[in-house]
C-alpha cells in the first residue's frame, strides 16, 4: 500500500486535510475493522460496534434527505443532529475519523494516539510506531520523524551537547539508555486501559546515592529528546516506610501516554500485568542493533542495577530474569561477563577494564558505565 500520510519530518499531525461530514462515502466501505488493524492496539467491545453500526444507519437516512427529527424518530435517538455535525460521536466513529485524516501508515507500522482526553479517547496527535516483529532499523526510522522536546539550556551543558543539533544525531542512542533504564529503575505504571493502554515512566532515586541525580537528569533528557515524551523532575519526596531504603528521594516522570505502553509491550516484549523484576523480556532485535546502541542500553541498565566491585576490580548487575539476553548484549559489545547465582538474584560480572572499554562512545553523556 502507498503511504500517503503526513510527513511527521517537523512535528506531529501538521497539514493533515480537514474532514467533511457528514462521511456519506462510509456507506460505500462500511466495515470498519480493517481501518481499525491501522492503529496499535485499540480497545473495544460488542456495543462500541453497534454504535458505529447506528451512525451508518444515520447516514443512510440522512443521505435519502430525512432532518435529525425525522431520523430520530425512526431510530428512536435523540441528539441526532450532533452526530451529523460530528459535535457527537462514538470512538470507532472517531477512530474512522481519524483514519480518513491520517491515511493509511507505512507498511508494518500502526498509529499510535500521544495523549488521551478523559475516558481514554485520543488527542488530535498521533504517530506511527513500527508493529513486532521490531528491528534497530525501524526504531530508529520512527525516532528520526518525531518531534522532538527540547531539554533545558542546563542540561546542554550539564551534559556537554554543544547544540541541539548534535543532541538530535544522538537521539536514538539516548533512546537505547532509556529503555535500560525502563528494565532497571523506573515503575511502569498504568494509567488508564480503555480504549489505548497508557502509561507513566516514573523514575524515584535515593538521595544518599552521590550520582542519583545526574542519572535522573540524563535519563529525562534521553526521554526528551528521543521520544518527546516531556519528562520532568517532580517534587523530591520524603522519607516513607513504603520505600525499602528509609530515606528521601528525587524523583521524576513522564506524561502519562500510550507511547511508554508502546515501549512496555512492543520494545521490551512485555505483556500487560507482567513485569521487568519478574518476567523475561523479549527483546531478541536488540542483539542485531548497532554496538552503540546495545552499549547504550547497557549503560542504561548498570546505572540502574549495577555497581563497581572494587573487591573484585569488576562491574557487577542484576541480570534475572534476563541473564543469557544480557550475556549475549554484552559479548556483542565487546565485554564478556561471568555469571553468578546470587539468590534470590542471578548477577553478571565484567572486568572493570573490559567496562572501561564498553562504555557509551558519545563523550556528551559522561554518565559513567560504573556509577561510583
């Protein structure tokens, strides 16, 4: 099929055609699930189809020349006339809407709603994400085309970007180190299940760790400018029983947005009710992406889970469930590691020299691959 979208080069959704309505040329394609196989994951029931199937019978009758009275009275509905002027409508009708203003996506790709309005109905931006079976090549294709959130001054030069164009070349090497960070530290919560999954990235570190908040600051700048996903640092919160450390915390999060769901099932291979302490990822396309990203997610991952071993003169991180995916990253980029059962936790060791030599080639993140 012919793409014949909009471009998403400079932001989200801009020059998209505005629609006429009523939609009468419906009537002549009225079966609405293959449009609805163009969006990701979209959640609906037996009654959402029967009130789709109710606005076709609408137009039906508008189309042979009957007001919103007359109609309302055959179909014994009120508010007949909203529906005709799209003041009203139902989410498949809505999701039909959008479909006529975006096209059909690319190929393997679906659209994706950034936000959702109350009751899980989706904003006026979308984007297209790749469909699994997911490559380093796609993701990076799609990150390339997203707006971008631009990241405080500060933090240019917190991190040593001389600009935002050179922030721009890194994006998707940034978004390999968020997504370690998403297996490692950060909760996943969800925000809402009806209509699109969404979800909210909330990282929460000690204050009694000395690079807490400079990981917390990279890892919002990856989310920025990567995603656009308008991470930003929160209130710090105090000391809690809730938390197994007894003592404040920084803290920070992303808008609530099927997007983190879209990293949550698609990225890391998650089901909805599963979780990164205790279940597997499936991530295998990880293995065939580019060093650099795969040292970035790395480094992601140990500044969330691991730690120096001076003992030892290694770098040592949590790996269970996922020891042999993590084992195989780590000999692609070239630092063996040994594993070791820790119960109730599996580790992977690597010598210091071979981490050194592993780190993240952008200079500009200066997080280091063994947070002291």
């Amino acid at each position: 099929m012919t793409h014949t979208g909009p471009d998403f080069s400079q932001g989200a959704n801009r020059g998209l055609p505005e629609l006429k309505w009523p939609p009468y040329h419906w009537l002549d394609s009225p079966d609405v699930k293959p449009i609805l196989d163009d969006f990701w994951n979209p959640k609906f029931d037996e009654g959402d189809v029967a009130m789709y199937n109710r606005f076709l019978e609408i137009l039906k009758l508008s189309k042979r020349g009957l007001n919103g009275d007359e109609i309302g009275r055959i179909l014994h509905m009120s508010n007949v006339r909203k529906y005709l002027t799209g003041e009203k409508m139902s989410f498949l009708t809505l999701l039909r809407r959008e479909h006529d203003r975006l096209r059909s996506p690319e190929p393997k790709q679906k659209w994706l709603p950034l936000r959702l309005r109350p009751r899980g109905t989706p904003g006026d931006s979308w984007i297209p994400v790749p469909e699994p079976p997911l490559s380093y090549d796609r993701i990076d294709s799609m990150i390339t085309k997203l707006p971008m959130a631009l990241p405080d001054p500060h933090l240019l030069n917190e991190f040593e970007f001389d600009s935002v164009d050179e922030l721009r070349r890194e994006r998707t090497n940034l978004f390999g180190f968020l997504l370690g960070a998403v297996v490692g530290d950060s909760a996943k919560a969800l925000k809402g299940t009806k209509r699109f999954v969404s979800r909210r990235i909330l990282l929460v570190l000690s204050k009694n760790k000395p690079n807490s908040l400079r990981f917390g600051e990279f890892t919002s700048l990856c989310a920025n400018a990567s995603l656009g996903l308008d991470m930003h640092r929160l209130t710090d919160l105090p000391i809690s029983d809730k938390r197994y450390g007894k003592t404040e915390c920084y803290a920070w999060a992303t808008a609530s947005s099927p997007l983190n769901s879209w990293i949550f099932n698609d990225c890391l291979g998650l089901r909805d009710g599963e979780t990164t302490t205790y279940d597997s990822l499936r991530m295998g396309w990880i293995l065939d992406a580019p060093r650099e990203f795969g040292a970035s997610f790395i480094q992601g991952l140990s500044e969330s889970d691991g730690w120096p071993d001076a003992g030892d003169d290694a770098v040592k991180v949590v790996s269970s469930p996922n020891t042999k995916l993590f084992r195989d990253l780590l000999d692609r980029i070239g630092c063996p590691a040994k594993p070791i059962n820790q119960p109730p936790v599996e580790l992977l060791m690597c010598r210091s020299e071979d981490a050194a030599a592993s780190r993240f080639s952008v200079q500009e993140s200066e997080v280091d691959f063994t947070r002291r």
